[in-house]
C-alpha cells in the first residue's frame, strides 16, 4: 500500500514595515491577522517493480484550488548494480538540503532554491557521487502554462559528494527566456547554485552560494548579476530532541548597470518549533527583511500549529 500522510497548518501573522515612497518619504504600516488554513497531502509508494512514485498536493483555502507542485513517476531505484534511474514529471530539481518546499522557516529562502521542473530527469549514483541532468518545460512568455512535456527547453545539471555524513552539491540551470537577439536566443538565465550540509546528529550548518545572471536586462547587451550568501543553522534541542531551531541569515546583491542601480537585500529569520506529540507541533518565528542602507525594512512575526496525520 502507498504511504499517505497529510498535514493542516493553521496560524496568524503580525508584520511592522518601515515604508519609503519614491519621493524618499518615509512612513510605516502593519498589518496581521489569522492565515489561511492550509492543508497539504504526500503520498508515495510503488507502482510496480522498480516503478515508483511521489505526490505532494496542497489545498489553498481561499481560493479552493488544488496545487500539485510534486506528480512524478520514477522508473529505477539506484540499488546497488544499477546506478541509473529516470524520473518523469512535476518535482523539484533543486539540491535537497536548501529545499524551498522542505524549508524549515515559515518564510520563504531570498536566494532562488527552489528550481520546479516539469520535464524528465536522469538521476545516477556512484560511490559517493550523485547527480542528475534534466530538461524542463520553459516558462518563457510565449510558452503557455506547461500541461505537457512539448517545450522542453531549459536544462540543469546536478552533482553532489557525500562523506561521512558531510554532503556538498552544486548545480548548474540553463535558463531559456525571451530575447529579441538571435545569437542569445539558447540562453537568457544563468544560473549557478552551490553548498552544503555538514554537522553531526543534533546541528547541522548550511553554507550556500548563488549567483543569478539574466541576460538583456534591462537592455540589449546588459548582464544583470544577483549574487547570493546564505547561512542556515538547525539544531535539535532537548533530551528527547523535541525542539527544533533553525536560523538563517541571508545576504543579495544586485550589479549596477549602466541603466539601473545597485541594490542589496538581507534577510534574517529565527524559527523554534515543539513537538507535542508525533501528530502536534506548534513553532513561533520572527524574521527581518530590508533592502539595503535606508531602504524599506519588515518585522514579521508568524505562530503555526501543524496538525499531521
């Protein structure tokens, strides 16, 4: 029988913004309330022999629409002996310990991480070697919501090593966007991600770097660079590890160009988490968002209660 699992988080949020106005006045808001329920479901199971798949459903209460962000079919297991398997699908392609989806924040990373693909991927295994390389559905402005595999057209290669229990990974997107320039119409985002998860049962560490690269923005000819640092920290607390911190601090900056100005953004966020029992967790937050020296800056505080099942 496929394993199901299903969870409903309920919470509120309260946020204080200190607000700059394009004539440089400065003023401040908040605003806070109760959230949106939000219900999500994982299954996962076997198909048949060496056919397995994954499938993460989310319900948006205040719309009633269903999201599959994961509905894939993988074809292949990495045993021993058969280093090779074939993924096909929704899923995300990003390196698994800086894990949009899996996050452990209530905010979401600065640094784009997350890299969802609908496409077909080839995962393969080697000592202590992994990786994948993949081709996914574009998401250029002329291509319509992808329903199908009939744009495969970005690409993204992914590598990691793993030693006594340390792990670093890198991986390489190939971006196809828009272009009104015949010879950059293969490429229009670059972009470059590398890290890793090191630390030992109870804390771990994990060091990223990014670098995002559009090409012919804001203009013909133009590279526009972000460059991304992230340190996150997640510790397990207590005798019976039934509390968890995780820490991150976020640094991105933005290249000047000859048409647009610099900008730096930060982003720093401290979540505690208790485990009730296996089915009960409540987590408190509080994180701090701003846009470089003088710029608009958000406090934001986030209490959950996660039901699961």
């Amino acid at each position: 029988m496929p394993a199901v699992s299903a969870t409903l988080e309920l919470g509120a949020a309260h946020a204080w913004a200190d607000t700059v106005s394009r004539s440089g006045g400065r003023g401040s808001r908040t605003a806070g309330g109760f959230r949106d329920p939000m219900l999500a479901v994982h299954s996962a199971g076997l198909l048949a022999d060496r056919v397995s798949f994954h499938l993460e459903a989310t319900l948006d209460s205040a719309s009633g629409a269903v999201r599959l962000p994961v509905a894939a079919v993988q074809f292949g297991d990495l045993s021993p002996g058969r280093p090779l398997a074939l993924r096909v699908g929704a899923f995300d392609a990003g390196l698994p310990f800086l894990s949009s989806a899996r996050r452990l924040t209530r905010i979401d990373y600065l640094a784009p991480v997350a890299v969802d693909a609908r496409g077909l991927e080839v995962l393969g295994e080697r000592g202590a070697w992994s990786g994948a390389a993949g081709m996914m559905n574009s998401s250029r402005s002329g291509a319509s919501e992808p329903k199908g595999f009939d744009r495969l057209e970005d690409a993204y290669l992914r590598a990691m090593f793993e030693r006594g229990g340390q792990v670093a990974g890198a991986r390489l997107l190939f971006d196809r966007q828009d272009s009104g320039i015949s010879w950059h119409a293969w490429l229009q985002h670059l972009q470059f991600q590398a890290g890793g998860l090191l630390g030992t049962d109870r804390v771990w560490f994990v060091p990223a770097y990014t670098l995002d690269r559009f090409d012919d923005r804001p203009a013909a000819g133009i590279h526009q660079r972000t460059q991304y640092l992230t340190l996150e920290t997640i510790a397990l607390l207590g005798d019976d590890r039934d509390w968890t911190l995780a820490a991150r601090a976020e640094r991105g900056h933005t290249t000047p160009t000859d048409l647009t100005p610099g900008a730096d953004h930060d982003l720093e966020a401290v979540r505690f988490v208790r485990r009730f029992t296996p089915s009960v967790r409540a987590g408190l937050e509080v994180s701090h968002t701003g846009n470089g020296p003088g710029g608009p800056r958000e406090t934001r505080v986030d209490a959950t209660v996660q039901l699961a099942y």
